[in-house]
C-alpha cells in the first residue's frame, strides 16, 4: 500500500517519516518537498505548496499507522491508495523487517 500523508513543510515531513520508520511501519518513504495543492474557496481557486511524503507499507498496517499518526501528528491529512503492481518479489524482501502483522 502507499501511504501519502500531506504535510505543510519539510521539517515535519522529515520528522513524520523518521518516526514512521523508526517504528518499523513503513519499510520506505519520499519526501516531495513542494507540491502544488488547488482547492476551492468562496467560489475561487486557491493555491497552496506543501509537502507530500509516500510510504510504502503492508495493508494490514494502514489502520495501526492511520491511529498513530492521529495521535502524533494530527494536523497531517493521511491517507493510503492500493499498489496494484510491482515487484513483489522485492516488496517482500523490502518489508520482512515491517512489524508483524
């Protein structure tokens, strides 16, 4: 599963994705320092940078990182999109140290 969590600076992206791997949660994370966010306000387009950080984790870990983050970060929107594809051979080596689930 990826975990995208957005994150309004650096600092704390780096901060979120220290704790998520320090706590075997997630086995990989990137840290995109300056995406564009579009919402929509009074009838008008308003544009925001943050940043975006994505995980990579097991599935059956989602709602154990979704309850840690509420509570360490609860000011990070966080939420988690299938892999649909990939080496699977390799995402299980990369995630044998994730905690057991």
């Amino acid at each position: 599963m990826a975990l995208m969590i957005e994150v309004k600076n650096q600092k704390k992206a780096e901060k979120i994705t220290d704790y998520l791997l320090k706590n075997d949660l997630v086995f990989s994370s990137m840290i995109l320092p300056s995406v564009i966010v579009k919402t929509r306000e009074d009838n008008r387009v308003v544009e925001n940078r943050q940043c975006l950080v994505i995980s990579k984790t097991k599935a059956l870990l989602f709602e154990k990182v979704i309850d840690k983050m509420k509570a360490q970060f609860p000011e990070c929107l966080v939420y988690g999109l299938p892999i649909a594809a990939m080496d699977w051979i390799k995402f299980e080596k990369l995630s044998a140290d994730l905690r057991k689930v």
